[in-house]
C-alpha cells in the first residue's frame, strides 16, 4: 500500500495548501500515516519567512540522511522548495521531489513520475496563471474551512521572500469562490477563512468590479454560513469599504489583521511598505469608528537595517496608540534575494533581542488591560473541543479570541456549535467563562 506522512510550516496559506496536497494524494491511492517511519513517501511542505524557519527542514532531512536508497521517498514542498530549487538535492541527496506552491496543479503528474522509479523531479515554475484548487482538498477542521482566494504577491517588501516563493499575484474568480463557500455550507462548515498574502488586492479576473470589499458582501450572503473572516490585509489597500462590509453584516467577523511592521515614516520607508504611520493610522480610525467592535492584530518586525533607537521608539508609541488586541513580533531576518540584503547599518543581534523583548512586554501589558476590560462581558463563540486537563471547553469568539469556559454536565456542548459565555476571568492571551444557561 502507498504511504505517506506530511509535515507543514509556516503560515495558513501553507497549512491550507497541505490540505490541497492531501486530498491529491489521497486521489490517486495514497493513505496517510502519523509518522515518518510508517511513510513510504515522506513530505515537508516548508516555509522560510525567517532564517530559522528555512533550518527546520534541513535538521529534518539530516535526521533521515540513512535512510537513502532504502526505498524511502523524500520530497520538499512549499518555500524553501521555492527558493532553493535544485540546491536542495545539493544538501540532501536522499530528496527526490522538490516542487513550489505555484506548481502544485503539476502535483500528480510529478508524483507519476516518482511513481514510475524517476530519481529527481521538480516543479519550480512560477510563471503558472492558475490557482491550484482540487474537489479533493482534504480539510483538518470540520468546522472551519481555509479557503484561498488570491495566490502570490505582488508587492516588493526589502524583507520578504514570499514573491519569490509564491509568485505573482493570481486571483480566483468570485464564481469559483462562492461555489466553494456554497459547498462547505452544504458539507456542516460554518466558518471560512479567506486566505491570501494580500487579500485586498483581490480582484475577480473576469468580472474587475468585484474586489476584495464586494466579494466579502456576496460570500456574507451565503445561507448557512456563520462567520467568514480573512488574512492577511496589507495597510496600502485596506479601504474603507472593507469596514463597510463588517458593519453591515454580523456573518463578517469582526476581526482585521493589519500589519504595521513598523512605526517609523523612515523604517517603513526602507520596507518599502508603501504607506506612511499617518496613513496607517487613518486605517485604524476607520476600523475603530465602527459600530462593531472590531478586533486589531499586527505583525511588527524589529531590528530592520539602520533601524535607531528614536526609531524604534516610534513603534513603541504606534503601539501606545493602537492598543492592538495581539500581535507577532519577530527580530528582523535577512533573506535571500530580498533588496534588504543591500542595505548596511545591520542592528547588532543583542539589540534586536533587547528591542523585541521591550516590544513583548509592552504588548503582554495592553493584553492584560484590555482583556481585564472584557469581564463581565457576554461573547458568542464557537465551540472548538474539550480540554481534558483543565475541564474547560475551548471557545472561540468572533475577535478571535480564546475564551475557555465551563458548562453544566447535562448541557455539554457540541464541538462545532455556537453559545454565549459571560467572561469572567482574563490572562493576558485568553479568556475564561461560564457558559450562559437561561
Ligand atoms: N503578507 C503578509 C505577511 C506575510 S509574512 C503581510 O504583508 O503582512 C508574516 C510576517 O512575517 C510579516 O508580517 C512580517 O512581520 C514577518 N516577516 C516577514 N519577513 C521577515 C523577515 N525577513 N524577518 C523577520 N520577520 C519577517
Ligand atoms: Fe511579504 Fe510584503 Fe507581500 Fe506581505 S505584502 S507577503 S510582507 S512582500
Ligand atoms: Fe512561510 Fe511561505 Fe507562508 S515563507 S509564512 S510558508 S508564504
């Protein structure tokens, strides 16, 4: 029987597109075991955001360095696949497929290829116009699906690597979009997630009315469908529309995930992120104007080249301003290819720890106050499981929060369904409460 076992990092675009990889796998005869051992085929589908990131699967693949030649298959998916393209077969001789994200519509005709004894193949195009989308995506969450809407990206961070590992920006029609909510409303899902490295930039290629805005209204509209959300929003083209739509429709999650990465006009500037703190800051008003009480998370990177203290302070007061409800931080990483390589003035490694532990404890203390400010307070959330060691259910909340409650034995709630809790405890990354019973 054919095996295999998968291994992701990195981002829900990653986590999704292993959803996609299993379903195609599963389609032409494959069944997936929970450990490599077990694995006739064995794959890592690998992110490489930041350095560390790229080094997971590299200590991975040492670890099997043995196993060469014993009939084992190994394959490297996603971005460092990307990035590093044959050099990966340089490192570990023992790999025999190393295909991108942009390539996986050629998915099955490369594992036909391994299939019919080929030692080396590869799918490192990325000049592909199509979007990979199968029937077969296999989804881990029977409740709450991933679906991409906008593969790629088009913009040019000094940072990032995801241009060069996932390609231009390609959009999905809004039809195949809303077939697909339609579907996993009728399969019992009543949450989707709309992924995309910049979903506002969404535009349908066929119909260049429905952007990202219009499309959230249409999918919103869906019957059966309790919370959409999306990830991520790239500041430059976040309009006021977007905040529109949340306003209008419950169905919309009030939630946005705005990436600052920086606080500082002459460090964003450098990012070349396109915007300015006051244009950012435009966007938060927008949000924070809203009749709903939307939820903002950021990412912000510390230690970019050249970034000064009066720089950095001026993150440090963004965050004063904004009081996001989380965020991710990370120290700056330099990244093959990226245009950051060229700048100099590189911000010594203690000072980026220094600068990004500051930025982590100033955010755990707006967490614990503006959680503490959520006492009291009755949220909907969506059941996620049971607890065994703390007897509290998980519950999800349209901010996505974590809000852990208890409820009565004889009213056991069901994984998948919606209630209220009234919070009544906060830490600084959750919630607890008792589950509302009249
Ligand atoms: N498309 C999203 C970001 C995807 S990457 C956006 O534009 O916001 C997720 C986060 O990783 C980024 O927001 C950034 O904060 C961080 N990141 C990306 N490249 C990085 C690097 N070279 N070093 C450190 N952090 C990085
Ligand atoms: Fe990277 Fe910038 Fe594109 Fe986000 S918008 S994926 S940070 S290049
Ligand atoms: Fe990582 Fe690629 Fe996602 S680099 S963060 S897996 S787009």
């Amino acid at each position: 029987m054919k095996t295999f076992y998968i291994e992701t990092f990195g981002c829900q675009m990653n986590a999704h597109d292993s959803e996609k990889v299993v379903g195609t796998l599963v389609g032409r005869g494959y069944s997936q075991v929970q450990t490599p051992d077990a694995a006739g085929l064995v794959l890592y589908n690998t992110c490489s955001i930041r350095d560390k990131a790229e080094q997971k699967v590299f200590h991975r693949l040492q670890q099997f360095k043995r196993e060469a030649g014993k009939g084992k298959v190994f394959g490297v998916l996603g971005c460092v696949a990307q990035q590093e393209g044959e050099k990966i077969f340089e490192r570990a001789p023992h790999v025999s497929l190393v295909c991108g994200s942009a390539s996986y519509t050629k998915l099955s005709e490369l594992l036909f290829q391994i299939e019919s004894g080929e030692r080396r193949v590869t799918g490192l195009s990325l000049d592909t116009e199509e979007t990979f989308e199968t029937p077969l995506t296999r989804r881990d969450n029977p409740h709450r699906a991933y679906l991409t809407i906008i593969e790629g990206c088009d913009k040019s961070c000094a940072y990032c690597v995801v241009p060069f590992t996932r390609g231009p920006e390609r959009s999905r029609t809004a039809e195949s979009v809303l077939a697909e909510v339609r579907q996993l409303v009728d399969m019992g899902y009543t949450e989707v997630q709309f992924l995309g490295q910049n979903v506002n930039s969404y535009r349908d290629p066929t119909r260049p009315g429905i952007d990202f805005a219009a499309l959230m209204r249409l999918a919103g509209q869906v019957p059966g469908l309790r919370r959409l959300r999306f990830t991520t929003s790239h500041p430059r083209d976040f309009v006021q529309e977007i905040v529109d739509a949340i306003d209008e429709n419950p169905v919309l999650c009030n939630h946005v995930h705005l990436p600052v990465q920086s606080g500082s006009d002459s460090v964003l500037a450098r990012m070349r992120r396109l915007y300015t703190r006051d244009e950012y800051m435009r966007r938060i008003e927008w949000i924070k104007r809203s009749h709903r009480d939307i939820a903002i998370t950021t990412d912000i990177i510390v230690g970019f080249p050249g970034e000064t203290e009066s720089e950095f302070q001026s993150t440090l007061s963004l965050m004063d301003m904004v009081e996001y409800e989380s965020m991710f931080s990370f120290k700056y990483s330099p990244r093959p290819n990226t245009s950051a390589l060229t700048l100099d003035d590189h911000v010594p490694e203690e000072e980026k720890t220094r600068r990004l532990t500051i930025v982590q404890e100033k955010q755990r203390a707006i967490q614990i106050r503006r959680n503490s400010e959520m006492v009291g307070r009755v949220q909907e959330v969506m059941v996620e499981g049971f607890n065994q060691g703390t007897g509290q259910w998980i519950g999800r909340t349209s901010q996505h929060r974590t809000l852990n409650f208890t409820a009565p034995v004889e009213r056991s709630p069901l994984a998948g369904s919606y209630l209220d809790v009234r919070v009544t405890r906060s830490s600084p990354n959750s919630l607890a409460g008792e589950m509302l019973t009249l």
